[in-house]
C-alpha cells in the first residue's frame, strides 16, 4: 500500500494512471473503487482542492479514453468516474480545512439522506422503481412468483441502502487516502483521528427523533425516514467501531481483541446493529473515557 501511494504521489502523471486504471477494473470487481477514489483523496489532502480537482478530471478525461477503448462506451465511463471521485473530492476538502474527521464523516451521510431526499423529490415513487429493476435482475435465479412478495417489501429501502452502500465506499475511500497520507508523513496520525472520532447529543437527538417518524409515521413520511434511518445506521457503525477499538485496545489481551473485533465486523453482519447502539449512546456515556479512567483506576 505504501508503495502505491508513494507513486500516486510523484506527480500529476501518475496519480492520473492510478485513479483511472483502478475506476475502469472496479467495473469488473467493485472493491477496486475503494483505491480509485483514495487516489483523488490522498492527493486532495495533500495538495489541495485545485490539485485535487486537476487530478479528478484528467482522470476523468483518462477513464474516457479507456473507456471508449475497452468497453466502446466513454460515456458510460466518464459518468461513472465523475460519480465515484466527485463526492470523495469534496469530503476531503471538507476535512482538509476542517481538520476534523467526525465532521467530515457527519457531511458524507448528510450527504447521503440529502441524497435520499432528491430521490424521492425526483421519482415520486422509487420503491416501483427499484421493484421493476429487483424483479429484471431476479427472475433469472427463480421463479417471479416465489419472489415477487419479498421484493414489494425491500423495495422500499433499497433506496437507503444503496445510498447507505454508497456512503460507505465514500468513507472507505477517504480513510484510505487519510492513511496514505499518514502512512507518508504524519506516521500514527490517521490511527489517532479515527480512535477520536465521535458525535453531538443534538445529532443524536435528531437521529432518535427520525427514527422515532421511522416508526410511528405511516405511508411514505415513514418509508423516507426509515431510508435516512439506514444511512444514520452507517454514521453509528463506524463511530460505534472507533469507540469499540479502543475500549478493546485497553483490555489485557488487546492483541488479539482487536483484529478478532475487525474480522468479526466483517465476517458477521449481524454484530452491526449493536456496534451502531454503542456508536449512538456514546453521545451520552462517553464511553472511551470512562473505559479508560475504570482501567486507570
């Protein structure tokens, strides 16, 4: 990794090659996204918004041209590379200037129920949407009619979660490029940020009060706030992780505590929610200082 963003930082030329190669080959295997647009981010927080952009859109114009080439369709490419950098372009200026993680997380999910919001705004009903597209990518595994009960019901959320998915592979983006820029020159920086991160009370208020509208509204008031309840479920998760992190760095055997922690986060889905209950109350229990001040005691 090291090696990558050592030559993503050699010049214009290369951070180019890197972030349009990487955009094309994530059309074949997604995750690549995640170091296409660290590349956007790890030279926007290093050089700034001007650079960055430079980057972003002589990538762009990159990602164009290999786009016309190897799938005979540039428009395609470049729309798709403008949607995975731009986004990623503004949380790190956001963040450069800031200097603050938690903000820059908080902007990306408000970003994300903005998102949400347009969504809905623009299509009017996006749950018969997404159950026509659902339906077309389904009926090649089964029977529609085995199908068709369950994909009325997810319809309705899959706009929060594809913004949720969304937002994610944002976030993953920037913290690598924040990594790589640590990795570089501020050794041990990155680590610090992200054990520090955390949220207001009256965010977390609002949060309550959405999910509260979640569950107590009806028709469509309530299926809008169970979306924007899916991407505050991302903003508690990864605060609920960082608190997580270093209550369990503190235990006795944190060697182990904390790589099981991360592989279980990923291998097991359903520790999520409780991960995200504990990212959520940390806005009132403060949990790592209180952790650390019984292990003190």
């Amino acid at each position: 990794m090291k090696i990558l963003a050592d030559y993503i930082m050699r010049g214009r030329t290369q951070a180019i090659i890197v972030a349009s190669t990487l955009a094309l080959l994530s059309l074949k295997f997604p995750p690549i996204s995640i170091l296409s647009s660290a590349t956007i981010a790890l030279v926007t927080l290093r050089h700034g918004a001007v650079e960055g952009m430079y980057i972003l859109f002589g990538a762009g114009i990159a990602a164009a041209l290999l786009g016309f080439f190897a799938i005979d369709n540039f428009q395609f490419a470049l729309l798709y590379a403008m949607l995975l950098w731009l986004p990623v372009w503004v949380i790190s200026i956001i963040l450069r200037e800031g200097r603050q993680l938690s903000l820059a997380v908080e902007i990306a999910v408000f970003i994300g129920i903005l998102g949400v919001a347009g969504f809905y705004l623009a299509v009017g009903d996006p749950a018969a949407l997404w159950t026509a597209l659902l339906e077309q990518m389904m009926q090649q595994a089964a029977p529609i009619k085995d199908i068709k009960s369950w994909i009325g019901e997810f319809s309705h959320y899959m706009t929060g979660m594809f913004a949720a998915g969304t937002v994610f592979s944002l976030l993953f983006g920037l913290f690598l490029g924040r990594w790589w820029q640590s990795l570089l020159f501020y050794p041990g920086g990155f680590k610090q940020e992200f054990l520090l991160l955390n949220t207001s009370r009256k965010l977390a208020i609002s949060s309550l009060i959405v999910l509260a509208v979640a569950f107590f509204a009806e028709g469509a008031v309530s299926e809008v706030a169970w979306n924007m309840t899916i991407l505050l479920f991302v903003l508690y998760t990864v605060i609920g992780t960082s608190v997580l992190h270093v209550v369990f760095s503190q235990t006795p055997i944190s060697r182990y505590a904390v790589p099981l922690f991360y592989v279980t986060l990923f291998l097991v889905p359903q520790v999520l929610p409780p991960v995200a209950v504990v990212g959520l109350i940390d806005a009132w229990l403060n949990i790592r200082k209180r952790n650390s001040n019984q292990t003190s005691a």
